[in-house]
C-alpha cells in the first residue's frame, strides 16, 4: 500500500481522499472564493426574471447556464435577444450548443445501461453540427459554452490555438462527463477547460483532493434535480467555499432535465423557478458570512467573466 501512495504522489495526485481538509490558498483574479450560477435559463424571459430577481434580493448572479436543451431551439432573434440581457446585467452565459446526443439518432445512451458508458458526441457528423450551432453563438456575440465530450474539447482547443475560434471564449466541463476524482478534472484542465463540473455527490475530502492539483473553478451541486438525487447541501457551502475555492455554486433544483424540454415547464414556470434559486443564493451568502466571514464572493460582473457581447 505504500508503495503505491508513493507512486501516486510521484505521479503528481494525491495517494487518497483529504480527510485533513485543508483550506485552499486559490481564488477567483478579483481575489472571491465563490461565486454563482444558475442553470436551466432556457429563455430570455427566464433571464430577465432572473437578474430581476437577483437586484430585488441585493445579490450577485454571475453565470447562467443556458438553453440547456441547447441553442438550436432559440432563433438568431432569441439569441440576440439573451446576449443582450446577459450584457446588461453584467452575467457570464454558458451556452449549450444543439442538439444534445440525447435528442439524436443513437439512442443507447437513452437507455438503463447504456447510459452508463457515458454522455459522448455519437460520430464526426454530430461534432461538425455542434460546431456549427457553436459558429452560430459566437456570431451573436456569446463566448462561454458547455461540453461534456474530452475529445470536444480537445479538438476546442486546438481550434483556439490554431485561430479557428476566438482565443477568449472559454468552455465549462459539464456533470454529463461524469468526473469524480482528481485524475479526471486535472485531465479537462490540461484539455482547456475553464471550469469543470464534477459528480454532484462529492464529499469534502473528495473535492479536497481535486483542489489539491488543479487551478480551475470547480463548480459545485449544492442544490440538484430529483432525478439525480434531489438533495440540498446549503448548510455545507461555507465549507465547500473554505476547502475547493475557487468554486461556483450551482443551484439546479427541480425534477430533472426534461423540465427544460419544449414538452416541460413553461416559460412562467421556468421564470419563478429561476427567482427561487435566487432567494437560495441569497440564504448561501449569508450562511457563509456567518460561518466564514474571511470568504468573500464576487461582486457582480468581474472582469474575468466572459459576459456576451451583443453584435
């Protein structure tokens, strides 16, 4: 067994979980451990309700993710339309480009068991549509964007590195990767992922040690869909906050992903549900300021966010 610890750690990871929970020494550039986002903003009608919400309860809201049915079911006018609220408001958007693999033709991943292998782009023709549906977002101005496929995102950033994309858009790893260790976030780090999105189900020790060797923003479940669980860790934030910073919070209640789908919740729905999450965030600020009144969270719109710029 020590043989292996010490060749773990000759590696570059940690030999095991850190159940000694070291504070972590990294922030966000403006110096914040935390800050916030909000997923399941599907149209500019949720957005709007949603920065409303956020200046009615005085607290910042600093990244949406978007149109997670993806970008393919808004018109260029839509897109527009989003990219200028998010510009307004001073809010970074992660926009989902479309179809997800879940709505193409390979249908294994629909299924008990062959959701198990993983959420991955299904052939080359799929990976040039969400390309296109990519070219088209960056078109209307947006610049952050969601992927779930590492082999996305290192051909993303191979395409930045050559000119093919724009050198300051910035990609979110998503949960559908499914990475739980510290292997696998250090992995997309390496890859050009600007943050990553780990298992929902981590526990301190677990995000301790990803924290130990890697730089991005982890992005954080506190509150997560009942199809995935259904649980609520707010009480745990002002920890989480000390032990993986800089992370997001990432509130995500509701019944799952379908809620999103044009057969779901409607727009009104989806709009109350976005305050809701805001009223959380409100609850998590001061919790943590409570607990840990040395942790800041960002104002809103830092410089380093990669907010829309509307053509």
């Amino acid at each position: 067994m020590d043989k292996i610890a010490q060749a773990m750690e000759k590696a570059g990871f940690p030999s095991g979980d850190r159940y000694d929970l070291p504070s972590s020494t990294k922030t966000f550039p403006d110096g914040a451990h935390y800050r916030v986002e909000i997923s399941g903003v599907e149209t500019p009608k949720v957005l709007a309700a949603t920065c409303d919400e956020a200046k009615k309860q005085g607290v910042p809201f600093h990244r949406s993710i978007s149109v997670v049915r993806g970008a393919s079911m808004l018109t260029r006018e839509q897109l527009t339309e989003f990219a200028k609220i998010a510009h307004d408001n001073q809010v970074e958007v992660i926009i989902t480009p479309g179809p997800r693999p879940t709505w193409y033709i390979g249908r294994q991943i629909a299924t008990p068991e062959g959701a198990i292998s993983g959420l991955r782009m299904r052939g080359m023709d799929s990976i040039r549509h969400y390309l296109m549906e990519l070219e088209r977002c960056i078109e209307l101005g947006f610049r952050g964007f969601l992927v779930w496929d590492e082999g996305v995102l290192s051909l993303l950033n191979t395409m930045k590195q050559n000119g093919d994309l724009p050198e300051d858009i910035v990609f979110k790893v998503s949960i559908f990767a499914g990475h739980a260790n510290a292997t696998g976030v250090r992995l997309v780090e390496s890859l050009g992922a600007g943050s990553c999105n780990p298992v929902a189900d981590l526990t301190l020790p677990e995000l301790a040690s990803i924290r130990s060797v890697v730089n991005i923003p982890l992005d954080v479940h506190i509150q997560l869909w009942a199809s995935m669980g259904g649980y609520n860790r707010i009480f745990e934030t002002p920890e989480i906050a000390r032990v993986a910073s800089p992370c997001y919070f990432k509130m995500e209640p509701g019944p799952g992903l379908a809620m999103y789908m044009p057969w779901g919740m409607s727009d009104d729905m989806l709009a109350e549900l976005g305050r809701e999450k805001i009223r959380s965030i409100k609850n998590i600020i001061e919790l943590v300021g409570q607990v840990h009144p040395e942790l800041k969270v960002s104002k809103q719109g830092p410089e380093d966010l990669r907010v829309p710029m509307p053509k």
